[in-house]
C-alpha cells in the first residue's frame, strides 16, 4: 500500500511558474514509476510526466520544454516544475506510484492548479 500526498498547487498568472510536490509514505526506492496526471473540466485523465527509478523521463507534447519531473531520493520526494503556465494547463493534477511487485499503481487526491489572469 502507498499513500501519495500532493501539494503546491494554486492560482497563478499565465507565464507564471509553480512547483508541486508528491510524498510517498514508503520509501522511493520501492517505487518503480512515479508520474504526475491532470484532468481538466470535462475532459479525461491525461499523463502529464513520468519518471523511473532509474530517472527515465517521459513528457507530454504538451508540456515538453516547459515542465520538469524530477525525484528526490534522500528527501524521498518527486516534484513538477511547471514553467511558462498556460490557462490550457489549468486541471486538477495528480500523483501516481507504480509498484511493480504487487502490479498495483497508486493514486494521490489531486491539487488543483488554475491559470488565470
């Protein structure tokens, strides 16, 4: 079982930056995938990024070059820097684990990002 608790969401301005945060309650190194998900208002699930143990990344289209998944292994941590926001990135984002041994991901409540002016 995982527990993922995200924070770091809010309002900001278009071209404004924010960072977001997903803390597991086990160790990281446990954790196979991580990766960070939004929804918007009537529309489904998207993956936004994701990351391996290994530090593998994957982006999509839509945030690459503007966003950066990243892990902190001594603070057992993963973050979302999301840089030059669009009021198209506005969505609830969420933090998925992926543990490979129990063929189980994990799922976070959700923070809610809103880009507005």
């Amino acid at each position: 079982q995982v527990q993922l608790v995200e924070s770091g969401g809010g309002l900001v301005q278009p071209g404004g930056s924010l960072r977001l945060s997903c803390t597991p309650s086990r160790s990281i190194f446990s954790i196979n995938a991580m990766g960070w998900h939004r929804q918007a208002p009537g529309k489904e699930r998207e993956l936004v990024a994701d990351i391996t143990r290994g530090g593998s990344t994957n982006y999509a289209d839509s945030v690459k070059g503007r966003f950066t998944i990243s892990r902190d292994n001594d603070k057992n941590m993963m973050y979302l820097q999301m840089n030059s926001l669009k009021p198209e990135d506005t969505a609830v984002y969420s933090c998925s684990a992926y543990v490979a041994v129990a063929r189980t991901e994990y799922w976070g409540q959700g923070t809610q990002v809103t880009v507005s002016s």
